[in-house]
C-alpha cells in the first residue's frame, strides 16, 4: 500500500509539472505565450531600429556643424547598429532561409565595424597632430545623456524578453544595446570636457576610446555570434 501510495504521488506531481508546464505556453484568456513574447521581441527591435536611425541623423549633423569625430563617430556607429537590429528583426520573422541571408547580413556588419574604426581612429589623430578644435555642440550633449538613459532600459527589457524565448540572439542584441550605452558615457564625458572647459583634445581621446569596444563589435558580428540560438 505504501508503494501504490507513493507511486501515486509520483503520477499526481508528474501530472501536475505536466499541466503547469502546459500552462506556463497560455496565459488566462488562451494567447500562446511564445508568440506572445515573440511580437514583444519584435517591438523592441523596432525601437531599437527607429531609436538608432535617430541617433545617426541627430549624431552625425551634429558632429558635422560642431567639428566633432566623436559624434560623427557615434552617428555612424548608430546606423551599423541599425543594420544590424535589422537583421535580427528579420531573423525573428523568417526561418532558414533568413538564417544564412543573416549570416552574410553579419559578414557585412563587421566588416563595417571596422572600416568605422578604422575611420575613427585615424581622424581622431589626425585632428590631435593638427590641434583641430571642434565647436561645442549642446545638441550632442543631449543626445549622449538620453541615451546613458535610454539605452540601459532597452537592453533590460531586451534581456527579459530573450529569457522567455530562450534566445541567445536577443541576448547578444541587448549586450550591443548596452555597448551603445558605454560609447554614449564615453561621448558625453568628452563633449561636455569640450564645452565646458575648452579641452578640445578631449573630443579626440573620447573618440579613440571608441575605437576598441567598435572593434569587439565587429569581432562578434564576423563570428556570428549574434545567429546563434536564434530562434
């Protein structure tokens, strides 16, 4: 009897993990919760695109009128990390066939990672060498500190998202969320350095400072890191 009793248990907890773990794919009203979390995905990667495409308009104008290979920098790097949200918003839309067309969509990206730290670098030292001083840009400033806000709170929600759909695609995408929150700190140090005390040089250093985080990124995008687990 104590065995049948046991087994009994067993079957009722058995059962029981069984229809949470049926529960756990619908909520109350019977909305499939993958795809629920699936369309989530894509919204904030919508975002992301409009956000970054906005950056790159703001950034780059910006940097143009002011002088600054910071922001120029900045804006640029923007519209790489358009390209590439892009391709992860595909992805989540497509299957196989989007799966190798993202594979080349990522060989692109990081090739352009590095022609941009390529750019960066040597424009910033060139200006260093001929003490080129950029004018004080106010709308740059603004720019970098939402973003020191902006972008923390989308790669947390990001990271949520990813860990209901087990995708370590999202995952790779909201650690690149937090990279462009990284390159907005060093850019905000650098333009209010500039524009409160005169330190123009500080325009220059904060854009070499740029240079080895846009390299790691095109280091990640050539091996492909963002596609896997993509689901």
């Amino acid at each position: 009897m104590w065995c049948l009793g046991n087994l009994a248990l067993n079957f009722d907890v058995t059962q029981e993990k069984q229809t949470y773990d049926i529960r756990l794919r619908r909520d109350h009203r019977g909305v499939d919760l993958r795809e629920s979390d699936t369309r989530r995905g894509r919204r904030l990667e919508y975002f992301t695109l409009g956000w970054n495409l906005t950056e790159a308009i703001v950034g780059i104008g910006a940097g143009v009128i002011a002088g600054s290979i910071a922001l120029v920098g900045f804006g640029v790097d923007s519209i790489i990390e358009s390209f590439s949200g892009a391709s992860l918003l595909w992805r989540l839309q497509s299957h196989e066939t989007g799966e190798r067309r993202e594979q080349l969509a990522l060989k692109l990206v990081g090739i352009s990672f590095f022609v941009l730290a390529a750019y960066v670098a040597v424009d910033a030292a060139k200006t260093l060498v001929q003490r080129e001083p950029p004018h004080a840009s106010i709308v740059g400033v603004c720019l970098a500190a939402v973003s020191i806000v902006v972008m923390p709170l989308l790669a947390r929600a990001k990271r949520r998202v990813a860990a209901r759909l087990n995708s370590r695609a999202l995952v790779a995408d909201s650690r690149q969320t937090d990279l462009c929150a990284y390159l907005s700190g060093i850019l905000f140090v650098g333009l209010v350095l500039n524009a409160l005390f005169g330190w123009w040089w500080a325009d220059s250093i904060a854009a070499i400072l740029m240079v080895p985080i846009i390299t790691r990124e095109g280091i990640e995008a050539l091996k492909g890191e963002a596609c896997n687990g993509c689901h």
